[in-house]
C-alpha cells in the first residue's frame, strides 16, 4: 500500500510513521521507515529521539534533491 501511495502521489520519498498503540504519542523517541523509489533506498530509523528522526528525514530529502 505505501508503495502504491509514493507512485501515485508522484513523490520522492515516502515517512511511515506507525502510530497504531500510541506508540508515539506522549513518547521522546520514534520509528519510521523511509521509503524511496528503489526498495533498496528504504531505510528504518529509530527507535530514538524525534530529533534524531526529524534529522535522518531531512538528510533524505537533501540526498534526493542532490540527485
């Protein structure tokens, strides 16, 4: 599905951020899963801190960007 939703949407990366059980809610830390065009891209980052997350995303897009 999330897959289907990056091509649609035309877009470069995808976040998954699984909230299900309030797992972030309320929580210092996060995980996501950044999901690029080549399923090789994909990457997991987390658990840690949301800074840390947030830093790892902007380093994607960056990357991208450069491409």
């Amino acid at each position: 599905l999330a897959r289907t939703k990056l091509a649609s949407k035309g877009c470069d990366i995808l976040v998954l951020n699984d909230v299900s059980g309030g797992r972030t809610f309320g929580s210092r830390e996060n995980t996501v899963t950044i999901l690029g065009g080549d399923p090789q891209d994909d990457s997991t980052v987390g658990p840690t801190s949301k800074e840390a997350v947030a830093n790892a995303v902007l380093d994607r897009v960056v990357a991208v960007r450069a491409d």
